[in-house]
C-alpha cells in the first residue's frame, strides 16, 4: 500500500473513530434531555459532546490536544467572522418585517428588557440599544463556552481531518450534513408534535449546510478555530437572543422565522454561494 493511500485510510479511521464517540456522548446527553428534563445542564453537556469527542480521539490516536488550530495570527478573519452574521441576519429580519412575516417590535420583550437593565420602559430607544450592545460583546462573550463546545469538534477537528480525504466543497457538504443531524432530536423535541416538522428540519439543515461552507473557509484561511466559535456565538446570540424576541408573530411567522423557518436559510445560502466560489478561486 502506497503512503498516501495508508494516510487516507488512517484519516478515515480517526473520523470513523470520532463519529462514534461523538453518537455515544451526544446519546447520553440526547437521553438526559428527552426523557428527563431539557435543562440548560443536560444541553450544555450536548453542546460540549463535540469536544469531547475530539479529544478522546486524539487521546486514542496518541495525538497531543495542542495539535488543534488554537493559535490566532490573523485578526482579519476574527473580524470577518463577526460581522458576517450580523450581515446576514440584518438582511433576513427586515425582510420577514418588511414583507409582514413578522412585525416589530414586540413590547412584551422590550418590557422584560427593561425590567432586567433597570431602565425605564418609557426609554424605549435606550433600553434596544443598551441590551444590543451587551448581548453583542458580553452575551457573545458568556455564550463562548457552548459554541467552543461544538467548534473544537466540528472545525477545528473534524474537517481538518475530512480535508485529508475530500475536497473544501465536498468536506463543507458533509461536515454541514452531519451537524444538521446531531441537532435532529432537538428539532424534534421543538416540532415534533406539529405538522411542519419537515419543513423546520429541511430549512435547518439548509441554514446549517450554506453556514458550513463559511465556516470551513474562514477556519482553513485562518487556520485557527476561534473565528468559527466567534461567529457561532454571533449568530446564536443575534438570533436568539435579539431579532427573534423583537419580532411579534402572526400566522405566517413560524415559517419564516428564526433558525428552523426559511428567510435565514434562503440568505445564509446566498452568501454560501459567494464563498463557495471564493474558496475555489482561492484554491482553498
């Protein structure tokens, strides 16, 4: 056997290696959260299965942990990866408000945003932009831990061992197609009793495959994992935490909102698309 042929089968054994790991860690914390309670304890400890994995693997394949990208040398891509989602999610939230998806902006958030900043609701303005700012640089900050549970395992493990064996195109695909998996159950437990789990799940794996492209040309171009964990927490963050609470709800909203809805998917895809060509004009 040649030695790259035995480096590509090495390669397909740490991934085989890794999915295994990851299926039994993420299973226990899965079972913790459907059949106990799907406290922030038990999806922390999803959220971190990634890691683990990661670091099992190399342990079992006598690799230091210091092997992973953790260093950063150029900021650019640290910058990119902030405001590429807030990019994108400005662009999706307007729409859903512009066409009547969705309206803004919701009192009932501005009135619990109040009561948590001990602002005036009367301040209305203030009190928007206050939590904005905190949510953009501490919330992102605290919400670090989680998103650097998963991207350690996802981009600073796993595609840098896909790209031994496949193309940035193929290795963006299939890296997106098994994260969109391992967040099925969850989906599940949101939707499951609705008729529109479907759709929640293919406009998910959707978002989250057009996100695995940037992700993997920021990671590679950086050669550091800190930019995906960066603009995982940005887009969580920004999401959650800010657009999807200002927005007030009608009929139509639940198909075009948030992460599971189709506007997000639609741009995020759009934006893939750019990147997808940079990267192969880029040779990446």
């Amino acid at each position: 056997m040649s030695e790259t042929a035995s480096k590509i089968k090495e390669a397909w054994k740490t991934i085989i290696l890794f999915l295994i790991i990851l299926t039994v860690l993420s299973s226990i914390a899965y079972y913790a959260i459907l059949k106990l309670n799907p406290t922030s304890l038990y999806v922390g400890s999803l959220m971190i299965s990634p890691a683990l994995a990661a670091f099992i693997t190399l342990k079992i394949k006598k690799r230091p942990i210091s092997s992973l990208p953790w260093s950063l040398k150029r900021l650019k891509y640290l910058k990119l990866s902030y405001i590429t989602p807030i990019l994108y999610v400005s662009i999706a939230y307007p729409l859903i408000w512009l066409f009547g998806l969705g309206k803004i902006i919701n009192t009932e958030t501005i009135t619990d945003w109040s009561n948590e900043l001990g602002i005036a609701e009367s301040n209305q303005s203030l009190v928007i932009i206050v939590m904005i700012v905190l949510l953009l640089t501490v919330g992102v900050i605290k919400n670090l831990g989680s998103t650097l549970g998963e991207e350690i395992g996802w981009r600073g493990f796993l595609i840098f061992e896909l790209r031994k064996v496949m193309s940035f195109k193929s290795l963006a695909i299939v890296s997106g197609i098994i994260w969109a998996i391992w967040h099925f159950p969850i989906i599940n437990l949101m939707y499951g009793s609705g008729e529109y789990l479907f759709l929640h799940i293919s406009a998910f794996t959707i978002m989250i495959i057009g996100i695995s492209v940037i992700l993997a040309y920021y990671t590679f171009k950086s050669n550091s994992l800190w930019p995906a964990a960066i603009y995982h927490s940005i887009h969580n963050i920004y999401i959650q935490k800010i657009c999807t609470p200002l927005t007030i709800s009608n009929d139509k909203t639940s198909f075009w909102i948030d992460e599971y809805g189709l506007m997000i998917p639609i741009v995020t895809t759009i934006f893939a698309i750019y990147f997808w060509r940079k990267a192969s004009k880029e040779n990446l």
